[in-house]
C-alpha cells in the first residue's frame, strides 16, 4: 500500500485536524472524535448535521458553513460514526427550531443517527427531524443497505435544505424540502479502479486493466455488472438509460452532477458532462445547472457518478441562494 499519511490508527484524526487549520474560518472541531461544527454557529435557524464514515471527502465536513450543514460527524473510514458523536454535534448544534439530520441510507448510519436522534429528544428536549437519502438507482439492495444506496445526490439535499433553513424556516418545512428532493434525485456510478482502505491495506476489490464495473457503490459494493471497459459516452449512456428510465424527467428541468470517486481527471469527467448534456437536450430536458467536480469521493477509486436532480421553481430558487463552505461555494 502507497498512501501519504503518518500511521493508519491516525489517518482520520489527522485529516479532520488538517482541514480545520485550513478552514477556521468555516469549521471547528468538538473534543469528541471526529465531529466540526460551523465555526460562526447561527441562531434561529434550523440545524442541519450529517456524515458518515471518512473516506468520502470533501462530504461531509467540506460543505459545513453558510447555507449549508451545521455540524459534519466523520466515522473511519467506510464506517458509521458512533451515536455519541453524532449526539455531541446534535447538541452542539441545536437551536430553539431544532435540527434536522440528512442521513444515507446504510444500515449504520440509519442506526446510529436515529439512536443520537433519541438521545437528543430524551435527555436534552431537542426537536429532531431526519430524512434519509436513497438516490442510487443501480441496485435496490447492497451489503450494507435495506434498500438504495444513498450517494452523490445527498449533496443536493445540504443545498437545497440548508438555504431554506438559513431564512429561518420552521423544522417540519425543512425536512419537507428535503424530503422532496430525495425523492426527485436520481445517481449511477461506476468504476475502473478500486480504492484501498488504509486499515485494510489492500484494494476492496478487483478489476482487470480492460475491465469496469457498473453500478459500483461509493463504499466498493458490486454494482450490477462487470465488462469490459467501453468507450465514455457508451458508459454514460448505460448509466443514464437506468437515470431517467426511473422518474419521469420529461419536459423537466435538471440540475447535474458529474461527480468523481478521488481519482479521476477533470478531463475525463467534462467528457462525460458532454455526452450527458447532449443526451438531455435530445430528450428535451432542460439543464438548468451543472456541477462537475468531486463531491462525494471514494478515496481514490477512479470513476464517477450522475447525478439529476428534477428542480421546481422553489427547488431552483434555493440551490442558486448563497452558500459558502470549503467545498461548494454559491
């Protein structure tokens, strides 16, 4: 295994400690494992938090700040942070409109947020709503899931959530636009290479020089296929087949994302936006903005993902409303 860290027992704590010394401005770090809290914490509003194992950066502690999250907890790598982290960043966090958690849909996360969500309400009285995201078309159940994967699309849900409650929104309508933007966004990814762990120290899984996987999850999970690698835009097209054929996007219009896994040029994936854009304007949908970019990684797995996302006025309204954190600026 080649990586440039220290010891694999602190890759997670150092990297945490090395994005707040980047970003004080934006991010603080609690004394309670790997959770940071919006340094210039607002009140009034209601809080967002989410997270999940580390490994998938700059999600989640990259987009804390103005018009985004409040709080980001960081598990290891691949691996749901603790109830009493995410507890910790609730009540860091709270404020008299409560606090809504955007959570994945992996068992883990599913558990454990829902469990720090109780604490919360039990011990402390604080009003906690959730949504869980479930935007992966590519496969309904995977080893770490009851049902679809939560990927890429999540990032939607932070903007979208997080500038409605930055105008002093009330909690139950909060998590109702995040909820609403679940349910309209659809991701598929796939993968030429895998990642490795740092506590495993080899690769999560195999593939051949010539060969892809389809599907693939954010975490290494199998996808639907594996086959020989084609060329990008017989890719794209597999992948958005799947995309569009799940929600009526007809007569819509979309925001995109192009994401990549940690390892993929910005060359290869303004290939892909190409194909995507002609695709959508053959079928009449209209982009209404695109995202290419890593946004939700995998370490350095080299492939990507798409994302569409169908916009309503009030959905368009709040993903071009400000936003500054590290990682998305608006």
């Amino acid at each position: 295994m080649k990586k440039i860290i220290n010891a694999v027992e602190l890759v997670e704590d150092q990297m945490i400690a090395g994005m707040c010394k980047a970003f004080p401005q934006y991010v603080t770090k609690l004394d309670c494992g790997n959770v940071v809290v919006r340094t210039d914490k607002k009140e009034g509003k209601v809080a967002l938090i989410s997270g999940g194992g580390s490994g998938h950066e700059p999600a989640h502690g990259g987009f804390v700040g103005t018009g985004m999250l409040d709080a980001a907890v960081a598990g290891a790598v691949f691996t749901s942070p603790t109830p009493d982290q995410i507890y910790e960043g609730i009540k860091a966090i709270a404020t008299d409109k409560g606090v809504l958690m955007v959570v994945k849909n992996y068992t883990g996360d599913v558990m454990n947020f829902e469990m720090a969500a109780d604490m919360a309400r039990d011990m402390d009285g604080i009003k906690v709503a959730q949504v869980v995201t479930n935007d992966d078309v590519a496969v309904q159940d995977s080893l770490y899931t009851v049902g679809r994967r939560g990927v890429a699309g999540t990032v939607f849900v932070h903007k979208i959530a997080g500038a409605l409650a930055e105008t002093g929104a009330e909690l139950e309508e909060v998590q109702a636009v995040a909820q609403k933007v679940c349910d309209n966004v659809r991701t598929m990814g796939m993968a030429i290479k895998p990642c490795i762990v740092p506590a495993a120290g080899t690769p999560g899984f195999e593939l051949a020089d010539d060969e892809m996987e389809i599907g693939i999850g954010i975490h290494g999970e199998p996808g639907i296929y594996r086959e020989a690698l084609k060329p990008a835009d017989e890719i794209v097209d597999v992948l958005m087949e799947k995309i569009l054929a799940d929600i009526d996007f007809a007569g819509s219009e979309v925001a995109v994302m192009i994401n990549g896994c940690g390892a993929t040029p910005l060359m290869e994936l303004f290939i892909v936006n190409n194909r995507v854009a002609d695709i959508l304007a053959d079928k009449g949908i209209k982009v209404y903005k695109t995202f290419v970019g890593e946004y939700m990684t995998s370490i350095e797995m080299e492939g990507f993902s798409i994302s569409l996302l169908k916009l309503d006025d009030q959905m368009k309204a709040l993903l071009d409303a400000p936003a500054d954190t590290p990682a998305f600026k608006a």
